[in-house]
C-alpha cells in the first residue's frame, strides 16, 4: 500500500479485517524499526494515542507535531505574499516527510468551502508534497481509520458477518456544526460488506453527498429505521446541501433524533455505536451509552488495531 486516503487505497476490506483481527491477537509478531510521523491541524485524543500505541507495538518510533501549538504558523494557500504567516505548506511538508517513513496527518473542513473541502485541497497539497506515504488520520472528507476500526468491530460481534445484519447510521444532535468525515467514510466502508443491509436515517436536509452514499437507502423516519437493526451508529453532521448548517438543532435535549432507551428497544437488541467523543444526552442518552449493548469503547480498542494494519501494510511496501 502505497498511502492511504480512502477504502479506495484498499484491495480486499475482508482481508484487511481479517489480518487486524489477527493483530490484535498477535500485537508484537512484527517488529520494522521504522519512523512515523503523526501531524496533527486538529486536536485529537483517540486518533492520536492508538496510532502511537500502533506504532510501538511494530517497534516503531513515532514524533507528534501539532501544528497550531508547537510550529509556525502555516501559509495554505500558494502565491500569497506572507506577511502574517510564516512557513509554507510546501516547505512544511516537504521537511516533515524527511523526517520519517510514513507521514500520517489530521486535518479538518472548513464547513464554509464545500468546494475546497470535496475536493481535499490541503490534503492533496499534502500527499503531493510529501516524500514519503501518507496516512489519512481524518481529512476535510473521510475519517477511514476509524471506519476501518467500525467494520473490524462489526467483523467481531457478527462473527466475520456469518450471520446477515442490519446497519443503522442515524443522524443525532449536536450543539454546533460537525464534519461529514465519519458518516462519509462509513458508509464507504460499510457498503463494501455484501452481508450488511445497511440504511441512514437522517432529518430532510442532511442527506449525505451521494459520491459517498450513492445506492444507500435513506429514510427520515428514524422509528422505521430502527426496526429489527442489529447495530445502530449514531452520528451528527451538519448539512451538505446547506454547506456545513445546522438547519435542525433538534431542542438539543429533547427526543426527537437524540438516542434513546426507547427508541433502542424498536431494534433486534441493537449494539450502540459511536466514534467518541461523544455529548452525552445530546447525542444519546446516559442509559443507552452505560447500558450492555454500547460498544463504543470497543470501536476505541480497534483503533489501534485499524492504525496498526495500515502502517504494516505501507512499511511493507516501502
Ligand atoms: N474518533 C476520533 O477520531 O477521536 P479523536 O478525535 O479523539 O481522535
């Protein structure tokens, strides 16, 4: 694997779960002695700590730059007379990559520029400038390591999908705009599993960009939705169509999309879901993120897992 931006990086998913599942029975078989750079434009406590747990469990050495407090400021943008920042992304980029083997890097939307953020302007500066592979750890778009960690967790509580499931990802409140990154990504991911029947449910006006959800059965009736699901994943995200709105805050606090007890008992005994971090009885209630069927800290464990593989694969093929 050569970098990895998207599942399109990937040439079997079912294989790639299966050789994480193997991992993480097996965490230290594999030692490279390789060194992974982790840069960070956005802050991050998951993402950050299972890639440098990833990394050490391949004997690898890891460096951690978060741009807006340890560097200089960076000028994105090309042709600017820098007045006010002071290091270009080109340069930036360009040192940072001869610094390690496998240059992994978060960055964030905009939520103002659908056009800048679909089309992954910096992230493409940043595969484009770096010398060496890079790592998706969350792009303006797609967030695939940690839908990589969703289906590895899915994988497990279906017995590697023996059995059919029902996949529910279902839009729920939140306080202020998020990122489409982690629904985008997982309805990427999610559709490559032939055994899932999966669907969205989401108010009128978050309907996912269709390059992302193309073919994906889409409801706005969240209580039909959730009949007979076996795994529901809750998620917010603010509008596509109304680039990065609110245009439905729910009375955060209220039932309407929020996660409930109740609404859980509508479903096959349904797992609970979510990316973390999570508000809790915003997003869902107390008693449905305590209760046994939440295996949110689960998807957290295979974050390292979903790390691992990837950067086994890219050191693989330096
Ligand atoms: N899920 C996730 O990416 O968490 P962090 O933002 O804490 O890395």
């Amino acid at each position: 694997m050569k970098k990895f931006f998207s599942v399109e990086d990937i040439v079997n998913v079912y294989d790639l779960i299966k050789e994480a599942i193997f991992l993480k029975k097996n965490p230290y078989n594999f030692k490279y002695n390789k060194t992974i750079g982790l840069v960070f434009f956005n802050p991050s406590l998951r993402t950050r700590i299972s890639s440098q747990k990833a990394a050490f469990n391949l004997g690898c050495h890891t460096w951690i730059l978060d741009i807006h407090k340890d560097s200089w400021k960076i000028e994105m943008n090309d042709g600017e007379v820098m007045k006010s920042t002071q290091e270009h992304i080109k340069e930036a980029v360009s040192v940072m990559s001869m610094y390690c083997d496998i240059l992994a890097v978060r960055t964030f939307p905009s939520l103002s520029d659908r056009d800048y953020d679909y089309n992954e302007v910096l992230f493409k500066k940043i595969l484009n400038y770096s010398r060496v592979p890079v790592v998706n750890m969350e792009s303006a778009t797609l967030h695939p390591l940690q839908s990589l960690a969703d289906v590895i967790t899915i994988a497990e509580f279906t017995s590697f999908f023996r059995k059919k499931c029902k996949v529910v990802l279902s839009w729920a409140p939140h306080v202020k705009p998020l990122p489409h990154s982690v629904p985008n990504s997982f309805s990427q991911w999610i559709s490559k599993i032939e055994e899932v029947n999966f669907i969205i449910t989401c108010p009128e006006g978050y309907n996912l960009c269709k390059k992302f959800s193309d073919g994906v059965v889409t409801i706005q009736n969240q209580n039909k939705a959730f009949e007979n699901a076996d795994f529901i994943y809750a998620k917010n995200w603010s509008s596509y169509y109304n680039y990065g709105k609110i245009l439905c805050n729910d009375d955060v606090g209220s039932n309407d999309w929020m996660i409930t007890k109740n609404k859980m008992e509508r479903t096959n005994k349904a797992k609970f879901m979510h990316c973390l971090p999570v508000r809790r009885n915003v997003v869902v209630e107390d008693s449905v993120l305590d209760s046994d069927d939440s295996i949110v800290l689960e998807q957290s464990e295979n974050r390292i897992y979903s790390a691992q593989i990837v950067f086994k694969k890219i050191i693989e093929s330096l």
